[in-house]
C-alpha cells in the first residue's frame, strides 16, 4: 500500500474488531500517551489496553466524545478543501496499516495524498479539528502532539513527507506540510519499541503524576466493600513519607504565596491598577465573583428578587432506593491519617 506500510485490517471492521485490532500494536493516537506527553491518557492506560486488562470499548468522557464525533463529522469537508486549496488529490485508505518489518506499528491514516499526474499516494494527510484558543499555536506550526502523531505515520507508511489541515474554531483553516525528520522517526521507534517490549514482558510502567492516571486508577478498578490489601511496608512507607513532606511543603508555600499577594493587595490600596516605571506590573480590580452570602446578608430583599430553583441531582434519594448504581458512579478519595499506623 505504502513504500514500508502493509494492510492489516480492512475498514469493513465492525467497532469491536476494529478495536480488538488496535491491541495488536500502537497507534499513532496512542504515541504522545506512551511517551507521557498526553492530556487525555497515559502509558499505564495504554499498557492496560494491549493486554486485555482494560474493557475493549472504555468509554470517553462526554467532551471527549463530542469532540471525536465533530472532528469525525469534519473530516470530509476538511479533505475536500484541503484538495481544493493545494490542488492535490486526496483518497481514503484501505484501513489499519502495519509497518512491514515491525507489525505492531500501526496507523490508522485519514488521508492519502496524490500528486498532480499521479496513481499511487506520494505522501498522507493527518486532519485535526481544535479550538480557536489553540490558532496562535498552530500559525507556528504543527503542536507535539499532532506532529508526533505524523512522524508516526511517516515511520509506518515510509513516505517523505505529510500534510495536515487543522479546523481551528470551526472557521480557520491551517495547513502544514510535514518533512520527515529521521533521527525523530528513529527516537519514536526506540521509545515505542520499548514500551511495547514491556507489553510482550507484561511489565507494566510505573505509576505518574499526570491527571490521565489519576482519573484511570478512579475508575479502573471494581471496588470491593471494605477489602484489605496487605501492603510490602518497603514500599508503602516511604511514600508515605514523601506525601507527607509535600503536603508540608505545599502549605508552606501557600501561606508565602498568600504573604505575597497580600503585600501586593495593600500595596494597590483603593486602585485598580498598578503601574512600575511606566508600565502596569499588576492589577487588583473588583471583578472576581459575587460574594453570594454576604450580598444576600446585606441585602435580603433584592437577594430574592434573583433568587432562581436549579435542577440538581437528588443523590440521598439516589443512594436509598439504588444503592448499587450509586456506588457504581462514586468517585474514589485517597484518605491518608495524619500519622500512619501502618507501622
């Protein structure tokens, strides 16, 4: 199909099958996870994936979701005018493609590109559709996370070069042209190669600190009620120690941090704005929100002139008729004693 790419998996696939697919190797959405450079997941989640630890269709976050069905829904209107634009022509691909020499390689290509004259793709089209707030970051180029998605499927296909056309805010229209950088596409291997070794091995990677991680492992496990785990004191312990000491540490920085800012909010008096040698170093303007409370407190009257009824969630009335599913859906605290017994 591709100077280095082969078919593994053709688009006919149903979801499950296609996903089931995907563990047979990394995929270039799944690159910047491995590598920890991902918002949205982490290696520890993606390690669970290519081992069946993990349900095959983990559900996304609502945002998530809706995200993937626009850029999904985008897609065709995208190619269609990055054509029209650039005058290449642009064709769909004939599904999963794997590296000829390393089969857990894989890509999932959104676009091929053709050349003027041309039969065969010279080169691939990547299509992203983000948020207006990220234009000043692609007017610069093609963001981490994007690119090294594309060198991952220049590394898997063989081509040169790859396009990609990114639909910033809905109404703007950026396009790159990415050459491929060797030295990056051998680095990307080595770092994969490795993490998918640990697959073969099932050697899990170690525990991070990124968001991903946390939401994962509160939600990963099936909870037992009141289950005990019998901790090795070598390990648990010296974690303890260190949480203790940067929550220590964290306070004391909060309370310089507010020190500091409270000189600075004296230093404004009754100004809004405050300048140094000419220039404004800082502002202190009342803007933040409605103190609520105090406002209803002074005045009572107006108060309930805005006050409104919200929908909300009756969660006692929840956990007394169906307790099971409120359980289900709870989320999972980390409590730690001020002075552990687990000595």
């Amino acid at each position: 199909m591709t100077p280095t790419g082969v078919v593994v998996a053709p688009p006919s696939l149903d979801r499950k099958q296609w996903l089931a697919a995907r563990r047979t190797g990394v995929g270039g959405s799944e690159v910047a996870a491995v590598l920890g450079m991902s918002r949205y997941a982490s290696s520890l989640e993606v390690y669970l994936d290519k081992v069946g630890e993990m349900p095959l269709d983990w559900p996304q976050s609502p945002e998530l979701a809706e995200a993937a069905f626009w850029g999904l829904a985008h897609e065709p209107t995208i190619a269609a005018e990055f054509a029209r634009r650039t005058g290449l022509r642009v064709v769909e691909g004939p599904g999963m493609l794997a590296n000829v020499e390393r089969r857990w390689m894989l890509a999932n290509v959104d676009r091929y590109v053709l050349d003027e004259g041309e039969s065969t793709p010279s080169s691939l089209l990547e299509i992203k559709t983000r948020s207006a707030f990220q234009l000043d970051e692609w007017l610069l180029g093609v963001p981490d996370q994007p690119a090294l998605q594309t060198h991952w499927y220049l590394a898997v296909t063989g081509y040169a070069h790859a396009h990609v056309a990114a639909l910033l805010g809905g109404n703007r229209l950026i396009i790159h042209r990415v050459e491929r950088d060797e030295q990056l596409v051998e680095h990307l291997v080595q770092l994969v190669g490795d993490f998918w070794q640990c697959v073969q091995d099932r050697t899990p990677p170690p525990v991070d600190g990124s968001e991903a991680t946390e939401e994962l492992l509160g939600h990963l496990y099936k909870v037992k009620t009141d289950a005990v785990t019998v901790a090795d004191p070598a390990e648990v312990l010296p974690l303890l120690e260190r949480r203790r000491e940067l929550k220590a540490r964290a306070a004391r920085t909060a309370d310089e941090l507010r020190e500091v800012d409270n000189q600075l909010k004296a230093t404004a008096g009754e100004a809004e704005v405050v300048k140094v040698q000419g220039t404004v170093a800082y502002t202190y303007r009342q803007n933040g929100p409605l103190a609520a409370k105090r406002f209803a407190a002074a005045h009572p009257d107006l108060a309930r002139q805005y006050m409104h009824r919200v929908d909300a969630l009756d969660t006692k009335r929840l956990a007394a008729e169906h307790p099971d599913e409120f359980r289900a859906h709870r989320a999972r605290r980390l409590v730690v004693p001020e002075e552990s017994t687990a000595a």
